[in-house]
C-alpha cells in the first residue's frame, strides 16, 4: 500500500491527539518498513491458504452439478435470491467501509477509522441475521442436507446433495465471518485507544485483507449457488 | 566476512554469568521461559521432543505389528485390534512424527541462523504452531485412547462415515495438526524472503533452505485441502451430509481424490526436507563444493510443483476412469526426473570430494542407497499394468518406507548427528554412531527389502491373517524390525548420554562454510553478536573466484584441537573454477 | 487361510502366469528391473567407486571446485526422461490392452460383502467364495459392493473391496454405488485364489474365494447343475465343505479355540446364555437354523452380534448338512 509509514509524520491526529506511541519495532527486524513488509507477505500466504481450504469445496460443487445437472437446477430455485441478493449487497458494502476504515487508519482519522470498522461490523451481523433467517427456512421447509432431506415435491432425488453443499460451503464461509467480526472487533478496540497511526497500521491492513477475501469468497458463491440456472 | 553492527546492537559479548557463558539454553532460567518462549531454537528443541517421542510411539506400535506377523494365524491380538495398530502405527508416523519432524525441528533451529538472521519472520506464531501440534497430538492421544479407530491412517469412506465418533474427532486432530504445518510453512516463506542477511544473496542460501522453501510451498498450498477433506468427512461421519454416501447419491471415490490431493503433495513435504540436508550432509562431509547447485535448488521446487499434479497415482484401480489413469501415470514418470537428477548432483559431489566417515556421511550414504531403491520402485508403481499387480500389496509398503524410512528419516537422524554439537554443545561418540547407523541399515533392509517379494507375489496390505506360504519371508522381516529397533535405541542412548558426558563441540567441528558455523555451539540467543555480511556461497571449500576463503578461522576461544586445522589460501590451479558461485 | 488356496509361484518374485496377460505383465515388470538394475549400480556403484577414491587422507585435502558440466547434466536428464517415457510406453500399452475385453466374454457377476464374495452366473447359479469360470474363453466380471445384511431389519452398509487374483495380474476395486469391471482369459484349467486387496473392517484378510478354472463343459455342467457338486456327498462332508465355502472358518474354530465367535467343537447340546438374559439347555438343530439365518436373534453372551444374515443365501438342504457336521463335532 502506500509508504506514508515513513514521510515525515505529524506528531497529533486530526483532533488533537497524540499519535500511537512509537513503533515497536520487533528485535529481529531491521526497522518498521522490513516488518511492515514481512507482515504482508505472511497475511497474503494465509489468503493464499484460505482460497485452496475453499477450492475443494467449489470442485465438489462443480463435479455434483455436472453429475446431477438437473437436480441442482431443480434444488437452486428453492434458494432466496431475494435475501442471497440482499447478502451480496450488504457484504459489499461493508468492504467499502472496511477499506475507508484502513484508509483512516493511515491517515490518521482515528474517529472516522473507529466509525467504519463499527459500520462494517453491523454490516457483518446484518450478513449473518439474514443468513440466520435463511436457514430458520430451510430447517423448516426440510431442504435439508443428506439424510435429513425430507422436502417433498422435488422430482429429482438428488436435491439432497445440493442442499449438503450449500450448507456446507455457506456455514464455512459463515465461519468465517465471525471470525472476521471478532478480527474486527478486536482493531475498533485498539484503533479506539488510539494505537493505530499513519506509523502503524498492519493490523488493520490485515484484517481488511482477509475481510475482502471473505467477501470475495461470497461473491463467487452467490452466483454459483443462487442464480445459475 | 567483514560484519557489521545491527541495527539495535547489543553487544551481549559473551557474557559471563557466575563463570558460565550465556547461550540459548542458559540465558533464560525455568519452565516458564520455555513454554512461554519466543527463541526459535528453543521452540525446535520443543518439536525435536514431541516428534521423537511419536516416533517412539509409532515405532513401537510398528515391532507390535511385525511381531504378531511372525505368524499368519492369530496370535498376540485379535484381529480388530491388529486393525487399530496398523491405523495407529500409519496415522502417529505421517500426521505427528515425519511431516512436522524436519521443519519443526532442524528447520526451526537452523533457518534463521543459516539466513543470518536474529529469529524467524513472526517469532509468536512459530510458538502458536508448537501449541496447536500438542493440541492435535493429544486429540489424537484421546481419540487413540478412547476411540480406537480402524480405518487406517487414509480414513477411505464409506468405511470411515459409518458414524463412528472416533473418527470424528481423529479427523478432528488431524485438522488442528494441518495448521501447525501452514503456520510454520507460512513462516518459513516471508523469512526466507525477508529476513536474509546482507549480501546472501537467493543463490548464496545453502541447499536446505532451498528445501525448506519448496517444502513450505506445498505446506502452506496442500495442506487446506487435507482440511476441507477432513471436515467433509467429519461432517459426512456425524450428521450424514452424503456427499461421499453412495447410498445418498455421493461419492466415495470422490473421498479419494480430496485425500490424494493433499497426501500426495504431503509425501514431498516429507522427503523434500530431507533431501535437503542430504546435500548439507555431503558438501560438508566432502568438503566439496556441491555440484550443480542451481539444478539441485531448482529441482526442489519442480518437485513441489509437479507433485500436486500427480495424486491419482494413487487411484489406478479405484474406478477412476482410464483416460485419468493415463494421464496420471505419464505426470508421475515427469516428477522422477528432479528426484533422479538430485540423487546425481550429490554423487558428482562425492566426485573429487575428501570425503570422512563421519556419522552424518554414513547416513547420508545409506540414503542414497536407500533412496535409491525407494524412487526406482516407484517408477515400477508408475507403470500401468505393473500398478495393477502391485497396488495395495506389500510392494507399494514396501517402496513408501524405503522413501520415508530410508530416505527422510536417515536424513533426518544424519541432520540431528551433523547440527548435534551446534544445537547441544556437545560431541557424540562417533564409533557408537557408526554401529547405530549399521544397525538400521542392515535392519532397515532385511525387514523391508523381503517385502518387495512378498508384494510382487501377492500379499495383500493390511492382512492379519496371511497364507502359510508367505510366512518365512514375514518372519524374516520380523527379524529385521528387531535390528531396527536396536539401532535406534542404540542411538537414542549415546544421544542423551552426550548430553551430559559428551566432549565439548567447537564453533565448527566439521569446517562447513554456511552461517551457522561461525556462531558459538550452542549460539547466544540473538544467534550473531553482530549481523554478518555475506561475500560467498555456502559451501565454497576452497575460496571463492579470488581464492580467497572466507574467513571461517577458529575462534580463539575455541579449542585448538579440536577444529580441523583448516588451511585457507591453497588453491589448486589445475581445478576450474566458476564466475559465479 | 489355506481353505480357499495358494499362490502358485513361477519365479522368486512373481505368481504363476495363469491368464493371458500375465506375461505382457511381466515383461514390464523385467524391463523395469533390468532399468532398476541398471541405474542402482550406476548410483551405488559411483558411490562406492567415489568414497573409496576420495576418502580424506589429511585435513588439508584439496577438493575439486567443478560443480558443472554441462553435457553430463544434459546426458542425466534426457537420457532418464527418455527411458522414462519407453517405461511409460510399455506400460500403457500392456494396459490398454488389459482393459478392453473382447465382445464375447462370459460375464460373471460379483458382489462383495463383509466379508464374503458372492459370483452369480449368467443362468442365475450362484456361488460364495468359490469363483468358477472355464478355461480358454475370456470372462468378464461386473462387480460392486452391497450392504450385509445382519437380520431382517438390520444392515452393515456397503464398504469399498478389491478383487485380486495374483496368478491373472489382475485387480479392481468393488465400490458400493458404482458397477467396476475386469476381464480376463486363463487359458488352462487350474486353482488358484482371489484376495479381497482394500481394507474393508475386521476381517479383510479372511475375505478370500477359491477360484477354480475349469474344462468348459465341465464348467457349463456345473453352471446347468445349480453349482450342486455335492451330489452323493455325506451330509456331514458336505457340511465340512460348507463351512469354508461360506466362510464360517473365519469366525468359527473347530478345535475349541475362541475368536469372535464361539466355537463348533461341542457346541451341540451344549448350555450357552445369551446377551439378553435368556438361555437354551441345550443347543439343537432349530437353534443352529435360526442363527445362521437370523443370526442377531439370539447372541451368546460375551460376544458382538457381527455375524451376516444367511437367509436367502443357504438352501435348506446347506442348513441340513452343516447342521450334521457341526453334530460330529464333539
């Protein structure tokens, strides 16, 4: 991102306040620019690790839809586009503030930085109420994973397996959003203390990264799942 | 090598505390500052316990297993319980002993030192992998225990989902395992990226850390999808998911596959840490600067990658279909290639070497008999209508423990002897490493090499009952699992013993040219009082293009006598030297 | 294990070659290790050679400083990958030519269970863990695994197997859901075994068949006769054939020793209490029918009700003659 780490920074925030005390830097580092590097370099590995946990799951998908063409057409229009559609959206909305939150960060706006993260938190716990209302449906209509199909008036017997994936890939992927609501939670708190500065923001960067990602991940979801027909 | 001051020098000279210097053992006093500690070296010597007290485990599990063998008919246990040992035996070896065993380990220790660097690149995560190791370790403790699983250590379903609860929380551990493998292959990554010292350059890293890069490829990459495997399974096992129940419209060869996807790669992450201190091994041994360094280091990484394209080698007769079986089966020919052409840099190295019979050359010896033999048999399992005859028999036993065995773990005991006086300070006793290393060899050959035969004539794997006519060769194996386990108990004792007793080691005992000789044995905590600067390759034994040799010189306060009284400055002018190193 | 057969070897490493492509198998399996041979002495031997050559004589040896040479290293990769491609060459060819059956092959079906083989014939004949098929002609199997039945109610699900004969070079595995299939010509009359070859549970390695290779008109009258060759045959004898053929030897001694089912020896007339509180005084012949047909029924206490439902698999007159047998086991 940018090297604002290293002009030359104001000593007080946009109200007033001092700036984040100096930099810890690590003893085996050289400076705050070679950890700042090293700590990109090790979030965008775990990224990396993150696509190939949910790549086995897209194949599973693609492999059960090419064997079960007509089921899975058949089971994906028991799917609320409506809600699936209102998800994307909340989702990516809270990228939006998500990456204004880090932009704060290194600028040091720590009142807009704290504003965004919160934002893009409830955006998270909108994402999971809807989904939560989702499932409540699917529970009671019985689409139901596996064994516990017991749905009626489906023509292909195979709905089952669809409904196995979609639980599966859209509980994990919900995992992860609370994980990330926790990651979240966890940079308000330090960004509300006034830790983060123009000098030290890998954190948030980080956060805001795999915040993306998870968006991201749903943003291939959604379609796949919901919409192709 | 000129040296310069680091960036926040703490001149930590060699402090004398009541008498005794300071090093990474000592600087820091009780248990606390062990489990709570952030020193590389530290948390390696934490792995190098917990990984050889599972191979203590799985080894034992395993002269259980060939004891009952002795004979075809019941005896010692029933078969159910048989079938839980060989799972046991299988699982302990690949998920708590060999893939964390290397990079937990000598990695931990030696990475950062051998780059130049204080510590690796997030010091608090490499302890946070050591944690979530014991925490699978013991789940998979408690699911041993309590649960007593069966399906063997690949889990293939419908066997495995049979809603057992075992299973689950077997897989459970598994999946906690996997991530103390990312998180060290992850940072292993950026410090080998980021946290090089001036002037080591990419081409200027000794071997093992080209291995140690290529390993941590195909842990940070592979290892997810052993993840996701094993949640599916988890999920298929406890609420019926189906998507690996034929009966509910999945499929179980589909099982298969996810499995392979990472076993396979997982199986490089196995040997590929191993070949790479076999040519630390050589180059130091031989005093020889290692041939062809480029294709040595390169090959790793095209093992890496190949090696995710080539699972479904182990899927020939599975029902996989015969265009796949083809392709698969010319892929695995293509990743024979970088094995064969290590196996023949090394040999070129011995080539004009001056060459000791050193414990760790000894081992590294074995492995290239051993290894040898392992990747060969390979290529006969690569083969098509040979794959049909051999597949789940006791040849394809046979080929994995002579890579795994002969290959990895060999490596691994010929690391620990050749960083022993680094990491200990202490010598071992080299006539009792020899006769340890013959012990396993000659055992290690008669127990497996018997099994090629009883393969190709048709033993089944996973048999506790076998036909009389097999039980000679059985027996005779049985045998050699015995000298087997002398050899390594042989070893694990004068290993402790030199603990104590064991002759004080030099800086350098055996005049290698990579960073981590110039430091004390054991090194100080910040490993380098002052960060050095690096001027040449790694093993340039007899100078650099200047003939100059680096300064490797004994430290005077190290014992004269027991530094080989290297000479620097003889430069042979018939032999050709490079441009580059 | 000896009840259903051996191996017959031909050389020190491999079985007799009793189908028609056992010796392209062969083959290969030579070429390799003539590849194998070649290349362990090159390594091995350079390596003695080296050692030996460049063992440290002072600790001021000069050590030669060539780490290229370009031809060599060119020469150790094409060479290899050359040799490597010939070897999947062989290999390929042998396996095109071992998968695709000819058209008129007999097809035998296979279904596997835990932990026996049942072959039904194309006249509807069936036989467990005994395999026949005739001589000279290919046979074609259509295999997959089924759940075993435990009593009327009750099942094992379905697990993957895999049907080995070492003497053909053949093997495939059974999966539930799925139809796997094999061929295979074996040119002479002769008996070998199959070995079920994928872990399946606790008694995988007791999962093996006879497998008989016959004159075709012997083996057409046999398939005509019901695949009754106990024609004539004492019951008690027929009875003792009985007991390996459907596999009761793999839980069952005679001789009195346990495993994880009790024993034939004495068990007529005997006392024996069962796992829920009831008792028999002693064990007779309606006693023995209903365990083999509807084994969960009563189980002797002490022991797991593993045993697989024989109903519908055993005629009557099989029930009879293993009844007869295990009287003559006192």
């Amino acid at each position: 991102m940018s090297a604002d780490a290293h002009a030359a920074s104001p000593a007080v925030d946009d109200e007033g306040r001092p700036l984040s005390p100096q930099y810890h830097v690590a003893h085996h580092f050289d400076n705050a620019d070679h950890q700042f590097q090293a700590n990109k370099l090790g979030i965008w590995l775990f990224l990396a690790q993150e696509i190939m946990f949910f790549s086995g799951l897209f194949c599973a998908f693609i492999l059960f839809r090419a064997k079960y063409y007509d089921a899975f057409v058949e089971a994906h229009h028991h799917l609320d586009k409506v809600m699936g559609g209102i998800n994307t959206i909340v989702l990516i909305c809270s990228s939006l503030t998500m990456a204004l939150g880090v932009r704060a960060a290194q600028t040091n706006k720590r009142k807009l930085g704290v504003a965004m993260l919160v934002m893009t938190f409830l955006f998270a716990a909108t994402f999971l109420v809807i989904k939560y209302f989702e499932y409540h449906h699917k529970f009671h209509d019985g689409l139901l994973p596996g064994r516990h199909f017991t749905a009626e008036g489906f023509v292909h017997p195979e709905a089952n397996i669809f409904f196995g994936i979609y639980f599966v890939m859209t509980g994990v992927h919900g995992v992860h959003v609370i994980v990330g609501m926790a990651l979240i939670l966890w940079i308000t708190v330090k960004m509300y203390r006034g830790r983060f500065s123009s000098r030290y923001y890998a954190p948030v960067e980080g956060v805001g990264l795999y915040w993306h990602l998870v968006d991201l991940i749903w943003i291939y979801l959604f379609p796949l799942l919901y919409l192709i027909g | 090598m000129s040296q310069t001051v680091a960036a926040e020098g703490h001149p930590k000279d060699d402090e004398v505390e009541g008498g005794k210097t300071l090093n990474y053992w000592n600087a820091k006093k009780g248990i606390l500052s062990w489990l709570l500690t952030v020193d590389h070296k530290r948390i390696g010597i934490m792995y190098l316990f917990s990984v050889l007290t599972a191979f203590l485990a799985g080894g034992i599990f395993a002269l259980l297993l060939r004891l009952k063998l002795l004979t075809g008919h019941d005896n010692l246990v029933t078969a159910p319980q048989y079938n839980k040992l060989f799972t046991l035996h299988g699982a302990m070896m690949v998920f708590l002993f060999i893939i964390p065993a290397i990079p937990g380990s000598i990695a931990n220790f030696m990475l950062p030192i051998m780059l130049g660097a204080k510590d690796v690149a997030f010091p608090k995560l490499n302890l946070m992998s050591l944690y979530v190791y014991w925490t699978g370790a013991l789940m998979a403790l408690v699911a041993i225990v309590f649960g007593q699983i069966d399906t063997g250590w690949t889990f293939y379903t419908p066997y495995s989902a049979s809603g057992s609860g075992p299973v689950i929380l077997m897989t459970l551990a598994v999946f906690i395992l996997g991530f103390s493998s990312i998180l060290t292959g992850l940072n292993f990554i950026v410090t080998i990226h980021k946290m090089r010292a001036p002037g080591m350059t990419w081409y200027r890293l000794p071997l093992f850390l080209w291995a140690t890069y290529a390993t941590s490829l195909v842990q940070v990459l592979a290892t997810p999808v052993l993840a996701i495997t094993l949640l599916l399974l988890a999920l298929e096992s406890g609420f019926s998911v189906g998507i690996f129940d034929p009966k509910l419209g999945g499929d179980p060869v589909l099982f298969q596959h996810f499995f392979w996807f990472y076993s396979h790669p997982a199986v490089y992450i196995m040997i590929l840490p191993g070949m790479g201190i076999m040519s630390e091994l050589i180059a130091v041994h031989a005093r020889r600067k290692l041939f062809g360094y480029k294709a040595v280091a390169f090959s790793s990484i095209g093992i890496a990658l190949i090696g995710f394209l080539v699972w479904g080698h182990h899927m020939f007769i599975s029902g996989q279909s015969e265009i796949a079986t083809t392709v698969f089966s010319f892929l695995t020919f293509l990743v024979a290639i970088p094995s064969g052409i290590k196996v023949f840099n090394w040999v070129a190295t011995l080539w004009g070497g001056s060459i000791a019979f050193t414990t760790p050359m000894l081992y590294a010896l074995s492995f290239l008999f051993l290894f040898t033999i392992g990747g060969l048999t390979g290529v006969y399992l690569g083969m098509l209508n040979v794959d049909i005859h051999l597949t789940d028999t006791y040849f394809v036993v046979a080929h994995f423990h002579y890579v795994m065995m002969g290959g990895t773990v060999m490596a691994f005991v010929g690391g620990l002897h050749h960083w022993w006086p680094k990491m200990t300070g202490r010598m071992y006793n080299e006539r009792l490493g020899a006769i340890g290393c013959a012990l396993v060899f000659i055992g290690f050959n008669m127990t497996f090499f018997t099994q090629f035969i009883l393969g190709s004539r048709g033993m089944p794997r996973r048999y506790y009952n076998y036909l009389d006519q097999f039980q000679p060769l059985h027996a005779f194996s049985t045998y050699g699992s015995w000298v087997i386990g002398l050899g390594f108990f042989l070893t694990l004792g004068y290993l402790l013993h030199s603990l104590k007793y064991g002759a004080k080691a030099p800086r350098n005992p055996w005049g290698g040219k990579s960073l981590e000789w110039l430091t004390e044995s054991p090194p100080i905590t910040e490993n380098f009082h002052d960060t050095p600067v690096v001027t040449s390759g790694p093993y340039d034994f007899m100078g650099d293009e200047h003939g100059i040799t680096p300064a490797l010189q004994h430290h005077p306060k190290d014992d004269p006598s027991h530094t080989p009284a290297y000479d620097p400055g003889h430069h042979d002018p018939a032999a050709k030297t490079e441009e580059k190193s | 294990m000896n009840e259903h057969g051996h191996i017959e070897l031909s050389t020190f490493w491999l079985p007799r070659q009793s189908s028609t492509i056992a010796h392209q198998v062969d083959f290969a399996w030579n070429v390799v290790t003539l590849v194998s041979i070649f290349f362990f002495v090159l390594v091995v031997g350079a390596m003695l050679i080296f050692v030996w050559r460049y063992r440290r004589r002072t600790e001021h040896d000069i050590t030669s400083t060539v780490e290229h040479n370009f031809r060599l290293e060119v020469a150790w990769t094409i060479l290899p990958l050359a040799i490597c491609i010939g070897l999947f060459v062989v290999g390929f060819r042998g396996y095109v030519n071992a998968s695709v059956p000819p058209g008129d092959a007999l097809e035998i079906k296979v279904v596997a269970t835990q932990w026996a083989w049942d072959f039904i014939y194309p006249n509807g004949t069936k036989s467990r863990n005994e395999f026949r098929m005739p001589a000279g002609r290919p046979v074609k199997v259509i295999m997959s695994a089924a759940d075993t039945p435990k009593s009327d109610t009750e099942v094992r699900p379905a697990v993957i197997h895999s049907f080995f004969i070492p003497e053909f070079r053949v093997k495939q595995d059974v999966v539930p859901g799925l139809y796997t299939t094999l061929w295979f010509t074996a040119p002479e009359p002769l008996d070998t075994i199959l070995l079920c070859t994928e872990y399946c549970g606790d008694n995988h390695s007791k999962m093996s068949a006879s497998v008989k290779v016959m004159e075709n008109a012997a083996f057409n009258e046999w398939m005509e006769n019901g695949g009754d060759d106990a024609k004539g045959m004492p019951p008690a004898e027929h009875g003792l054939k009985l007991y390996s053929k459907y596999g009761c030897n793999a839980c069952h001694t005679i001789d009195g020793s346990p495993r994880q089912a009790p024993s034939f020896k004495g068990l007529f007339g005997r006392k024996e209490a069962f796992n829920d509180g009831s008792e028999i005084a002693a064990v007779d012949e309606n006693y023995i029918r209903e365990s083999i047909l509807n084994p969960t029924a009563k189980v002797v206490k002490g022991y797991q009700g593993i045993m697989p439902m024989f109903k519908g698999v055993v005629t009557d007159k099989e029930v009879d003659d293993l009844i007869a047998f295990i009287k003559t086991l006192k």
